[in-house]
C-alpha cells in the first residue's frame, strides 16, 4: 500500500510547486472546478470585504483573480465584526451551465448557509439563498447521477463547538433541505474532522476531509462507498497527506479539493503554511495555496507533490487611483471601500473616515521580503495589518512622519521625522531579521521596517520584530495586508508601488 506523503523532499528546486504555492499570500481554503479548458479557484477571506476571491487559469500553476464572489453586502452581510470572522471554507462547483457557490458567514452565523450563483464565473453573481436548518461550517456540494444535489458540512456552533459532518439532499433555489440531516463519515478519528468534499470517481463515491486542526497536525484523509450517503470505507493508510512531525518548509497542508484535467489526469489544491524564524516558527502570509499532482492506486489517490513547476511570474505592482473602479485586489475589513474612501478617479482615494487599524485599504502581502512606497498628499498612511490589535504604519500630518505600532493592547508611537511641503513618500519595509536564531539569539521571521523618503534619502524611523505580526503570536486564520489611508478627510493617497525584495 502506498504510504502517507509525509513531505520527503525538503531539498527546494527551482519552483517547485511543493514549495511555491500557486497563490501566493492569505488565500486559504482553496476550492477549485473546471469547465472545459477553463479553472476556476476560489478562497476563504473571512472579514474582508469583498470576500471570496475568484481566479482563473488555464493551465493550473498561473492565476489571475477575475474578482470577488461577495461584491455587495446583500451576499456578505456584515453582522457580527472582528478579527477572523466573515467568510470561512466554501465549495466551488458547475452544474447545468451554472457555477455554484457555497460558503459560510460566520458573521451572520445563524442564517446557515449560504448559496450563490452566476453564469459569468466574474460575475455578477446572485443574491444568496440561505440554508438556516445547516449551521456550521465548510458545506460542500455534489450531484448524484439522478440529479439530486447533497449539501454536505461540517455541524459547529461557538460554544459547543464541533459536532460531526451531516448530509441531506436539498433544494437549491430555495435552501430547504428535503429530508432531516444525517450523519456521514467522521473521519478517521482525529480531532476537527471538516472540510467535506464529495466526487464521484470511477466505480466509487469518495469524501475528502480535513482532520488535525489548520496548524501543524493538519493533514488530508479520504474514504469511498457505494453512495454520497455512504457507508464509506476509511482509507487504510489515512491520512493520504500531511506534513505533521517533519521538516518540510510548507507546513499546517490540508483542505485539500480535486479536479481532473482535459488529459484525464488529476491534480489537488490545499492549503499551506510557511514558517520562518526561530521555534516555534512563524508565519506571517497567511496559509496559502498550493498545488498537488494526484495518481490513483487501487482506487485511493495519492499526492505526488512534486509533479508541477511554478513559472517566475511577477508579485509586484503599482497602482495610481486613476480609474473610478478599485482593482479587485483591494479589501477593507469589517467594512467596504465606499465606506472608507471617495474620489477614486483622478488623484487618489480620499479618506470618509482614518480609525487606525480599521477603515483603510488592504491588498495581500504576498512576498517574504518586500517594499511598499506611497505617495500621500496632505495627510496619508502606509502600513502592514494582521489585525485589529497587531499592525504597524507610518502616518504623515501636520508637516510630520511618525511610527506607530500596536501590540495586544498597547499602541505606542516610536519616533517622527519633520516632512517640508503637502506631499510625502511613505515606505514601509520587510526584511530578514538582523539577529540570530536561538539559541544565540531570538530571530523572528523577519524585520519591519517604517521608513520616509525624503529628497531621494531614506529616513527609517523604526524596525519592529516581526514576530508580533504572525499568526503564531495574534491567532486567527488571516495573514498580513498592506493597508492604506489617512488620518484626516483631506488626506489622498496618489499611489502605491508595492515591489519583492531579494529574500
């Protein structure tokens, strides 16, 4: 029998899609489909809106986001706030000449469900229709050879917590399911069984899940029956994929989801985390997306992680506010952009309202190393967000440039330069630590540095330890964001250059 993929290949080659993910940055929860030659990938974004990022590729190892699937608040409904919340693991499908969506929203948690709709994977997408007798997380959905659609999830409530994976066939255009839910298989007995995905391949239905939490236990398991409804057989050598207890540079791998190519072939995506810096490890991107060959043996599949090569492809990108509509890179959290900015076209976004962390811009940070320069006039900021209570920026007003960081509970500014004129160029920074790993020293992932250019020279006005901004010490399920704004009303950002340094 084949044995579990536990990550026997830690010697990096050159784009390698075992150590390079195909999107880059926080895009977790990956959940894919195919039409014709066409691919289709979409994410988990939980309190940034617009939510669910969509991309398309033809030849799956190179993406480029076509949108986001959550465009109005109709769709994402802003209800509860807060770090981590929004929209979690969903399911990407085409059925009937319709793509299908479904998703949670934790933020709106006990209206269930969430199921939305297009002919144009970009869009427009449909008002939702909700499943309030489904409460939980990660729905899945498939279609048996009659027609009937099975709504698949994860049972989960705040205080409780989770409770098994349930099914029940239902009807679409109006979220009723059509029987009482029933359990299906659990998983193999690891904690936080969830992430149901159902296919059917060949002579079998299978279940996929995520098992082991989305930290270093997580890890892929499968099982196969007769049926979506089952029973299913467990997977003797289960899990099918992990990295748990190894060395391998991308650890937390899972939530993982099938497609088959034109050719026949199969190949996965999952999600991935990269840690650096000194034990425990941190990682500060957010778990990100990668992309897995698949070989079926005896009818169980099997990751060969190393069959695709990533293509150099640039991250970088600059943006002047020229035109009346924002690149779907740009995200707000527990807000939206018209909220926070006015004037788009013709000289940069100005402020409605500056209550640093929230109300600014945010685009993914998607490098390891990285310098991000904007351009402000009258007032402005530049900084790195994990969240509300751990980000960093440069803010300019008032003739002046001043750091500021908040940690936890404290916020502290942490020094200021003197800026001539209306208009400043503030630059914020990431580099490899300047300190060693323990035991010699204490190296986070890297430094963070806030900085002004001023007549060509750069000033830096402080370097922070970038552990404080990782997943590891803030919690939540998100990743850095380069965020912009302005402290007063009359402030504009002209532009941003955001650029990959040498790591």
């Amino acid at each position: 029998m084949p044995e579990p993929v536990i990550g026997s290949r830690p010697v990096e080659t050159a784009l390698s899609a075992e150590l390079h993910p195909i999107v880059p940055g926080f895009h977790p929860d990956p959940t894919i489909c195919r039409v014709g030659d066409d691919y289709y990938l979409a994410h988990s974004s939980f309190e940034y809106f617009p939510g669910a990022p969509i991309f398309h590729s033809r030849d799956l190892v190179t993406w480029t986001q076509i949108g986001n699937i959550l465009s109005r608040r109709s769709q994402f409904r802003a209800g509860e706030s807060g770090p981590s919340t929004g929209i979690y693991g969903s399911t990407l499908r085409h059925r009937d000449g319709r793509y299908w969506f479904i998703t949670t929203n934790v933020s709106d948690f006990d209206a269930g469900q969430l199921i939305v709709h297009a002919t144009d994977p970009a869009g427009p997408w449909s008002d939702p229709v909700f499943v309030p007798e489904a409460i939980g997380i990660d729905p899945d959905l498939c279609w048996d050879e009659d027609g009937t659609c099975y709504l698949t999830w994860h049972v989960l409530d705040f205080t409780v917590g989770g409770q098994g994976i349930r099914q029940a066939p239902i009807d679409l255009e109006t979220g009723r399911l059509l029987e009482p839910h029933y359990p299906v298989w659990q998983g193999s007995g690891m904690p936080m069984a969830e992430g149901p995905h159902l296919y059917r391949i060949g002579d079998y239905w299978y279940i996929m899940l995520a098992e082991g939490g989305t930290e270093r236990g997580h890890c892929v398991t499968i099982a196969r029956g007769p049926s979506p409804r089952g029973p299913f057989e467990s997977c003797s050598w289960n899990p099918i994929f992990t990295h748990r207890s190894s060395a391998h540079p991308v650890q937390n791998v899972g939530h993982a989801d099938l497609v088959q190519t034109p050719d026949g072939t199969w190949a996965a995506v999952y999600l991935g985390a990269r840690p650096r810096g000194s034990t425990p490890g941190f990682h500060v991107l957010g778990r990100e997306t990668f992309l897995a060959g698949v070989d079926w043996v005896d009818d169980w599949p099997v990751f060969d992680e190393a069959r695709f090569e990533i293509p150099e492809a640039g991250t970088g990108f600059a943006e002047d506010f020229t035109t009346s509509v924002l690149d779907p890179r740009w995200v707000v959290a527990d807000s939206e952009p018209d909220a926070v900015t006015e004037g788009v076209a013709g000289g940069g976004p100005r402020s409605r309202s500056w209550g640093p962390p929230a109300d600014v811009l945010c685009t993914r940070v998607t490098d390891f190393a990285w310098q991000a320069d904007a351009v402000v006039q009258g007032s402005g900021t530049v900084g790195l967000r994990l969240d509300d209570r751990h980000w960093c920026g440069v803010i300019f007003e008032d003739g002046h440039a001043r750091a500021i960081v908040q940690i936890g509970d404290v916020r502290q500014r942490i020094g200021r330069v003197e800026i001539a004129g209306e208009t400043a160029i503030l630059r914020i920074s990431t580099m490899p630590p300047q300190v060693a790993p323990v035991p010699f020293g204490y190296a986070g992932p890297d430094d963070v540095a806030l900085s002004v250019v001023r007549d060509g020279e750069v000033t830096e006005i402080a370097r922070l330890d970038g552990r404080y901004f990782s997943t590891e010490v803030a919690a939540g399920f998100t990743g850095r964001m380069l965020a912009l704004g302005a402290p007063t009303t009359d402030g504009r950002v002209l532009s941003v250059t955001y650029r990959p340094l040498p790591d």
